[in-house]
C-alpha cells in the first residue's frame, strides 16, 4: 500500500475512532441537566393602579409591547388645548360576540419529504474507476492507468424524494412516490470540476401504488423483481451495484399479493418490465416468490442506509427475455432472435436475532444471493463489453442493443452471454447500543463466452471471472449522522488468465431526513 493510501486510511482512521467514542459515550447519570442559580430577586416596584382588562375583541387595535400611551389627549381641532374642551359624555358600550378560534386546516392526504446528504472520499490503487466500481474494466498493470492511483471527492450520491399517500377508498391504499439524486449521465470529456460540482439530475425512482385486499398493483420506475430487490442488499458503503450483484432499476407494471399470518408471510409476484432491447417489442417478464418467518427476526441494513428488522426471509425469482438484433450485414434486411434468462435465489438470515430495532446490540445477520443466467449482464452488475467480429472488406455492423448481452460469433451465429454468480454478507451491530456496527461480503462470478476457445484471448474490454470483498465499520454519531470507513478489493481475470486488482479505501458521511 503506498503512502498515500496510509495517509487517507489513517486520517479518516482517526475520524472513525473520535466518532466512534462518541457514539458510545454514556448518557450523564439520571439524564438530568444540573438546574441554573436562582436569578436575583428583582428591586421593589411602586404600586401600579390594576389594569382594566380589555374587552375580547378581535378587530381591536394594540399598542405594541412596551409601548406607552400619550400623557394627554391629542389637540382638538381649531388650536384649543385639550384642557378647555368639555368632557364628553361616555358613549354607549357595544357588546361585539367573539370571534371563534381558529380551526386548523386538515386534510387526509399525507406528504413525507425524505432524503440524506452524502460525503465520500476515496483512494484506488489504479485509474480504473469513478466514484463507482460497478460494471467497469480494471486497467491491467502493464498500462499507465493501471500502475497509477486516483483520489475522488464527491457528494453526487445525494438524493431526495417525496412521498404522498392519497386518502383510502373503497379499501384502496394509495402511495405515489418520486425520488431524485445527482448521479445521472453527464456529457463526454466533461471537465472534472464540472463532473463533481455540476451533478446531472437522474431520475432514482417514480412510482404509483395501490394495495388491497387482494391485489397490490405497482406502476412506474422502481427496482427490478429480479433478486426481489432492495431487500436483499448487501450492508456496504460502495456505490451499488456491487460486481455480481442483481441491481437495477426500470419503469414497469407489477402485481403482486402477501398472504399474511402470525408464524409466515408469504408473497407472490409478477411483472412486465422495460426489455433491454426496445426493437424486440416484447417486454421483460419477472416473477417471484418469497417468505418470511415471522418468529425469527433480525437486523440488517441496505447499503449504508439505516437498520431495520425483518423475519427470516428466503426469496426465488426469475426474468425471461427476448432479443432481436439485426442480421449480421452491413445492410440488414431480415433479424436474429434469441432468448435469455436468469434465477435467483436470496435469503436474510438472522444468526443471532433481535428483539426489537432499537435493541440493535449484538445482532448478527447472514445475507446471501446465488444468481445464473444468459443475456443478464446489465442486470447483474458485470462488465461484458463482447464485440462481434469483423466484417470482411472492413464493412461496419451497426447493434442495436446494449453491449455484454448477445454477440455474433464466427460463423456468424447470435449468442446470448451467460452469467452466474454469488455473494455472501455479514453484519454484526455492536452491543450494547448496536451505534457501531461491521459487516463484510464476498461475491465472485464467472461468465461462459469470454474464453481463449472462443477467440477473445486477447480482449481487453470484458473479462471472463471477477471476484470482490469489502470490509466496512460504521458508526452513529447520532439518529441521523452515520459515518462509514470502508476496503474494498476488486478483481478481474480476462481470457488470457492475467489479473487485474484494484484497491479502495473509502471514507463516507451520511445525514438522513
């Protein structure tokens, strides 16, 4: 590790502990403030006359407060001073009715703005990434970026979102919900200054749902059903995905039901999700089944976010579809079709339940995913940037679908790209307030086109094995401010079995609203 590695973990090091030995200083005993001293007895007053009280009357006008009233009247009118004026007789009091206090304004339909602001900075080892690892090439050794390092600061993770529920009727349950961060796409060869501080807006999620009694219905932009995300996720600071994570989001229509009881739950679901490929006109089809026991529940946390507790939980789920590419030609007329798939299997399981959330301390969670599949590269969290072979006379194929997920070979045959991966998690939330917690995961997964045999022994821009692990310590400093430290290790082997590593050390700041 060279100096500035040791110089970035040692000073967020230091950071982490000061947190860390706030959050688990003790309350003062008793939770009690000592009282302030008695303020001095105030000097004795000369005795004013009793003040009439004034009648209750809303329209009537007030002097402000410690404003003192004329000493004599004002001059009447001709210059005469107010001595000589003859005293009118008092005029009749008018009883007016009072005015009834206000009643506030209520309605049943409810708004909840949410969010958190967020701070990292970061150290890899080579000049591979951006602020996330995700579905990115490591640089091999033997090239500048991969023999150099990188530091970033950022805070485009931030986000906020609003969430409104609409009054119940006939038994419906409404909820819309529109959530926003800053790390959308920005434009090619984009300066660095304007790539951190100019953040693009990026559409995180923009959903309507209605629940029933028999049905749940979901419509609009939201996790894939695939891995029944986000409930699987890992406990980590990295920027998701993960590699050999399923992740994503797309606009899509789902229904679904949880058939509820005191020891399960059990809930089923399908959906019709946005395809990869537009041109293939068939949607994504997804569908799940998961369960949950409700007499065994534990703690566990979604990426950095905050803890909550939930049953046991073991989820399946699946995803069929169809491409349609093209002819491999310079002029195409006709197309080529082929179908994909993908499995997953996901479970939470508390090793050491918990009672209740805010009786955090000590308990331990396994989180776990096993995922197999083809033409699910864009799903799952890999690089697959396969190309079709050349064209005799140097004539031009133009795709008309995503990298990684089919390929022409050879003989010109379409293929469709496999997939298959897992990842394993731990986290421990420390007794006995649980405010400091630690969690690692392990994932690796192994892809079947991107081989020697196959002819890509020398492809650079998609490899054929990857591996990933992370170690992380977070710390509540308070109910809303988390701080995490964060290594991560990454690891990719191409077709000619050279390996390439990058190494993270990761510092984030979080505050949640």
């Amino acid at each position: 590790m060279n100096q500035s590695q040791v110089a970035n973990l040692f000073g967020a090091s230091i950071f982490l502990v000061a947190a860390a030995a706030h959050a688990q200083a003790p309350a003062p005993a008793g939770g009690q403030v000592p009282p302030a001293a008695a303020p001095p007895p105030a000097a004795a007053a000369p005795a004013q006359p009793a003040a009439t009280p004034a009648p209750a009357d809303a329209g009537m006008t007030q002097l402000p407060t410690g404003t003192q009233a004329p000493a004599t009247p004002p001059p009447l009118p001709g210059g005469e001073p107010a001595a000589a004026a003859a005293p009118p007789a008092p005029a009749a009091e008018v009883t007016k009715p009072a005015v009834p206090a206000a009643v506030p304004v209520s309605s049943k339909w409810k708004a909840t703005v949410y969010g958190m602001v967020e701070f990292n900075i970061m150290h890899d080892s080579t000049q591979s990434f951006g602020e996330s690892v995700g579905a990115t090439v490591i640089q091999r050794e033997d090239t500048y970026a991969g023999s150099h390092g990188r530091t970033h600061f950022t805070s485009r993770n931030s986000r906020f979102g609003i969430r409104v529920s609409a009054p119940e009727f006939a038994g419906m349950k409404t909820t819309a919900n529109l959530e926003l961060d800053f790390f959308g796409n920005q434009p090619p060869n984009v300066s660095e200054a304007s790539l951190v501080s100019s953040g693009t807006f990026r559409l995180r999620q923009a959903h309507i749902k209605v629940e029933s009694e028999y049905v749940d219905l979901m419509i609009g932009e939201f996790y894939h059903l695939f891995g029944w995300q986000p409930f699987f996720f890992p406990a980590t600071t990295s920027f998701f995905p993960v590699m050999n994570q399923a992740f994503g989001r797309m606009p899509q229509l789902r229904v679904g039901h949880t058939f509820k009881t005191d020891p399960v739950n059990l809930e089923i679901a399908t959906a019709a999700a946005k395809p990869p490929e537009r041109d293939a006109e068939v949607p994504d089809i997804q569908a799940g089944l998961r369960f949950g026991l409700n007499g065994w529940k534990g703690i566990h946390t979604l990426g950095a976010g905050g803890m909550l507790i939930d049953p046991l939980t073991i989820g399946v789920s699946g995803v069929y579809r169809h491409f349609r590419v093209p002819e491999f030609t310079a002029a195409p007329i006709n197309s080529r079709q082929a179908d994909g798939y993908g499995i997953s299997v996901d479970a939470v399981v508390p090793i050491i339940p918990a009672s209740a959330l805010e009786e955090p301390g000590n308990a331990l969670t396994l989180t776990g995913s096993f995922l197999t599949g083809t033409g699910i590269a864009d799903m799952v969290g890999v690089a697959n940037n396969v190309p079709n072979p050349a064209l005799p006379d140097g004539e031009t194929y133009t795709a008309n679908i995503d990298n990684g997920l089919v390929v022409y070979d050879a003989s010109g045959n379409l293929k469709t790209i496999g997939w298959t991966g897992f990842m394993v998690g731990l986290q421990y939330y420390l007794p006995p307030s649980g405010r400091i917690s630690i969690s690692a995961n392990y994932t690796q997964g192994w892809n079947d086109r991107v081989t020697a045999e196959n002819g890509y022994r020398d492809l650079r821009t998609a490899y054929r094995e990857s591996r990933y692990i992370d170690g992380n310590v977070f710390v509540d400093i308070t109910p809303a401010i988390r701080t995490g430290l964060s290594y991560q290790r990454s690891e990719q082997t191409f077709a000619d079995d050279v390996t390439a590593l990058n190494h993270r050390i990761k510092f984030s700041a979080y505050c949640f609203f």
